[in-house]
C-alpha cells in the first residue's frame, strides 16, 4: 500500500508508578483506510496500547506519531491530535446530562467553531447513518446499549477524524445487540475509514480486518493477514489463544 | 392488616409521642410558677405603635370640636401649626406644650423587631449565600486543580476555615478586618458567613466534581474539548445534580449560623429576640416564637431545593 502511515509506534513502553510494565517495546504502524484490530488475553495490553494513541494513556519510552503529531515529544499538543483521532469506548461514555443530538453537536461546536446549524445538519446526517434519526432529542438513558454505542460511533464521527480507535465497542453489550454495532463498523470500514479496533469478536476480524494483531503481557507477539492469522497461527501462544475463543 | 393501615399506626404513634413530650413540658413549665404571657408577642411582629407627631415650638394645643382637626399656635408670637395624617390624639384643647413633646400618634401598621430582625437575617443569609457560592466554586476547583499552587491555596483555605470556630472569626473580622478596612457590621457579617460557608462548599463542589467518572473526562477530551470545556460542558453540569442536595443543607446552616452575628452591634432575628426578652421578660415565649421563625425560613428553602432536586432528577 502506498497510503500515507497515520499511526507510528516505535518501541512503546508502559511502567506504571508502582513498577509493572503494562507494554514493552510494542511496535505497530497503522496506514490510512486500513482496519487493523488487536486481539488478545485480557490483562495483555491491548486497551492500554490503544489508548496512548490519543494520549489517554502517556507512555515511559519509545515514540508515537499519529497523523504527523510527536506524541511522546514534550508539550505535545494532545488537543490538536485529539481532534484527529475519534475514540470508541467499552463503556459508550455518552454525556448522560445531554441529549443524543448534543452530544454529537458539542465538540463540533466547541472545538471546531462550527456553527450550531451546522453542526445540527452534520449531526442529524450522522445519525442517519447509523439509524438512529429518531433518537436525536432523546437521552442516553432512554437508549439501548446497541444504540447508544452506535450514538457514540456518530459522536467521534462528529468530528470528522482521521481515525478511529476502538476499544472493545461490543464488550459490554447484551449478545442480541452486538451485530447492529458490528454492522456500522463494517459500513465504516468498507467507506474507507481508518481504524484501530481491540475486540474479542473474532469473526469481525476475519472478515473485515486488512491486518490482526495478537497481543499478549503487553507484547505484540505477531500480526498477519486474517487469513494467515486464523488458518495458520505462526505463534505457539496464538494457537493456544484461538483454541479457547474459537 | 394492610401495609397501609400498618404505616398509619406509626405515624400516629409518632404523633402521640410528640404530643406526650409537649404536654410533660407544659405540666414541666406549671411547676415553675411561670406566667405565659402569649398575647404580648403580636406586638412585636406587627407593629401599631405608629409615629409620633411632636410639637415643633412651644405652644398651646387647639382640637376642633369633632376632634378631626388638630393644630397648635405658638406661645410667643403668632405662629401656627397644623398636624396632619395622625389616629390618636394624645393631649387635650389648651393643653400648654413645648417643642419636642408628643401631642399624637400616626396609625401605621409596620413590621414589629421580630420581623425587621427576620428581614436583616434573610437579607445578610441570602448575600452571604451568593458570596459563599462563589467562594466555594472558585476554591472547589482549586481543590481539584492540576495546579499545585492552587491546590495548596484551596486546601489551606479550606482547613483554616473548618478548624477554627465561626464565632472566633465572627470576632476577628468584626475587630481585626472591619476596623482595618473600615467594614460596617453588615459588611463583617455578611464577609464572616460567606467565607465560613465557602469553605464548606468548596469541599461539598470538590466532592460533586470527584463523584462525576472519571471516563466523563476521558471521553469529552477524546473528541478534543480542552479541560476549561470538559469542566464547563460536561464535568459541572453532572456534579451540579450531586451537589445540589448537600448545598441545601449547608444553606439551611448559613441562615442558623447567621443568629451568630447578633454578637455585633447587628440586629438580626436573635438579637431582635433578644431586646424583646428584655423588654417583655417572657423568655419561653419569644424564644419560642423566634425559633418557628427560622424554621419557617429554613422550610421554605428546603422545599425550593427539594423541587430544583426533582427537576433535575427528570432529565436522567
């Protein structure tokens, strides 16, 4: 691929005050337009390593670039970067004291001046887009899990972001409203959005992952191809990681 | 027997027992060969007195027949003098006056000492809130600031005021501070509750703030807002919901606390209560009376917040 890199991690370590090493040495480059999705043990660093790609997490060594910014440089400007980089989380995040529309039009509006037209326009378009045109002045509390992860989803596309980082969008839902989440993010992935996702739902990564990555205390131990990953697991670890989810 | 049924009983047990507890006191206040004296108190919630109309030179008092019309002429000299607008005519036709004696009496109905001094207590507890609520915001966030320098100012604040009693700071505003800045009373008192009070709140903000989760402050940064934004846009409006039950009862104290300035030279209700001991000498009456005054006020208050709780309540 000749598409330019967006995510550049070089040798990322992770010590926490306490001592432990939550990553050492991971190293992972993310292209445009590319879906990569990590995998993993729980507990082997996957969330953590995603998330010192907008800065939620500040690393101890080695350097991070997203989209031209120098993470791990001093002063780093994390607010331009995060304007960039769209987040996901487990556990949606939603602002509960606003409706579906305001959470999607605040940021825009805040941070990117937008007028509240606008914003208005560009979130209600979102919502379409992921089905919830009706939800818009409801509250996050009188949406399923489902939708408001999928409001969440829209939230970070709000900003319009360079990419996306996931981080297990699906894990705390109930298991019938898993598929209306994965089915967005595959919309997203097939329209050419970057993304960067850490999940247990294997079947998502075969089918729309270009790159897998296993993970594990807090190593990136080997990234292929789904197919290759799956059909042909190079690692003894991996194999035995696969043996149990699938 | 139903839950109902069940409940009513307690209640009116309840009721009972207060009943039981009233009617030992009273029993209680016969014994001590105490004179209730109840029907002295409305005069001095609302007060007849009316002004008095004085004599402006000395004179002799002429009252018409009907005794609606009442003037004076001047002892030496023919000066004359009409009074207008008075009720009560206290002095008879060719009574000989002098210059500052009362000859009448306006008929005005006015608030009495209980209620000018319910009034000074509601006007320097409503004044010391603003003050308070602001106080404690700015130091509440200082309490929670990346800051060390302003987490440093915010907790020493916070710790000198809550370790020291309120009525030592009462007494070191009055004559420190007040001298030294030239403060009136109402000014010393009004900077004593609200720094007091302040204090309180910044811990009660602090709180609300740390109650919010943390993954708030993570998402709203996630899509860029700056810390002022996360603060203002989503971290206040969610610890304002918390915070919100605590300020009342810290506001319900501001205005029992606020009986401390009667120390100085103000008259709020507890002084007010107290020059009317002094002129009635019936304690238990005025005591009494002055005590359903501030529970009427701390009432009012707390049903106005109980229904700013619910209206906030509704948006979850």
């Amino acid at each position: 691929m000749t598409n330019p890199v967006l995510i550049e991690a070089k040798n990322v370590e992770k010590r926490y005050p306490n001592g432990v090493l939550g990553l050492k040495t991971a190293s992972l480059a993310v292209k445009a337009g590319e879906v990569v999705v990590i995998v993993g043990p729980s507990g082997s660093g996957k969330s953590t390593l995603l998330r010192t790609f907008n800065g939620l997490e500040a690393i101890t060594a080695g350097e991070i670039v997203v989209d031209g910014h120098g993470l791990h440089e001093r002063g780093a400007d994390l607010r331009a970067l995060r304007q960039r980089v769209g987040m996901v989380f487990q556990q949606f995040n939603l602002f509960p004291h606003l409706t579906v529309l305001e959470n999607l039009t605040l940021a825009p509006r805040k941070v990117l001046k937008l007028s509240e037209s606008e914003a208005v326009e560009r979130a209600l378009a979102l919502l379409k887009k992921v089905g919830l045109s009706d939800k818009a002045e409801r509250y996050p509390s009188q949406l399923s899990g489902g939708q408001q992860q999928r409001v969440a989803i829209a939230r970070a596309l709000a900003m319009q972001p360079a990419v996306i980082l996931f981080d297990e969008p699906t894990s705390a839902l109930d298991p019938e409203m898993v598929g209306e989440v994965l089915e967005v993010m595959r919309q997203l992935a097939t329209e050419g959005m970057t993304m960067c996702v850490v999940t247990h739902e294997m079947g998502f990564a075969r089918a729309v992952a270009n790159r897998v990555i296993f993970m594990d205390a807090g190593e990136i131990l080997c990234e292929d191809p789904p197919a290759a990953f799956f059909d042909a697991p190079k690692h003894e670890r991996l194999r035995s990681f696969l043996r149990q989810v699938l | 027997m139903s839950n109902t049924t069940t409940r009513w009983l307690w209640h009116a047990l309840a009721v009972a027992l207060l009943a039981a507890l009233g009617t030992g006191l009273y029993i209680a206040s016969k014994r001590i060969d105490y004179t209730w004296r109840w029907e002295r108190i409305p005069q001095y919630l609302i007060s007849t007195e009316g002004e008095d109309l004085k004599a402006p030179f000395d004179g002799f008092i002429v009252v018409s027949e009907d005794g609606k019309q009442l003037s004076m002429t001047a002892m030496r000299g023919s000066e004359t003098h009409d009074f207008t607008g008075f009720s009560r005519i206290l002095s008879n036709n060719g009574d000989l006056v002098f210059e500052g004696d009362v000859v009448a009496k306006t008929d005005q109905v006015g608030p009495g000492p209980l209620l000018v001094g319910l009034w000074l207590t509601l006007k320097i507890s409503a004044l010391s809130l603003v003050f308070a609520l602001l106080l404690g915001l700015v130091f509440g966030l200082g309490r929670v600031s990346k800051n060390p320098a302003a987490r440093d100012l915010a907790a020493f604040y916070v710790e000198v005021i809550r370790g020291t009693p309120l009525l030592v700071q009462i007494f070191i505003v009055y004559f420190f501070i007040g001298t030294v800045l030239q403060l009136s009373a109402f000014a010393a008192g009004v900077v004593a509750l609200a720094v007091f009070t302040g204090a309180y709140v910044a811990e009660i903000v602090r709180a609300g703030i740390e109650a919010v989760p943390k993954r708030q402050t993570e998402a709203a940064q996630s899509v860029g807002l700056s810390g002022a934004q996360t603060m203002m846009y989503v971290i206040l409006p969610q610890a304002t919901r918390r915070i919100l039950p605590p300020l009342a009862g810290q506001s319900i104290n501001l205005i029992k606390d606020s009986s401390l300035v009667s120390v100085m030279a103000l008259t709020d209700l507890t002084k007010a209560g107290r020059e009317v001991v002094s002129s009635t000498f019936s304690p238990f009456e005025v005591w009494f009376t002055v005590a359903l005054m501030y529970l009427l006020l701390t009432g009012v208050l707390s049903v106005a917040v109980r229904r700013l709780e619910k209206r906030y309540a509704s948006q979850d």
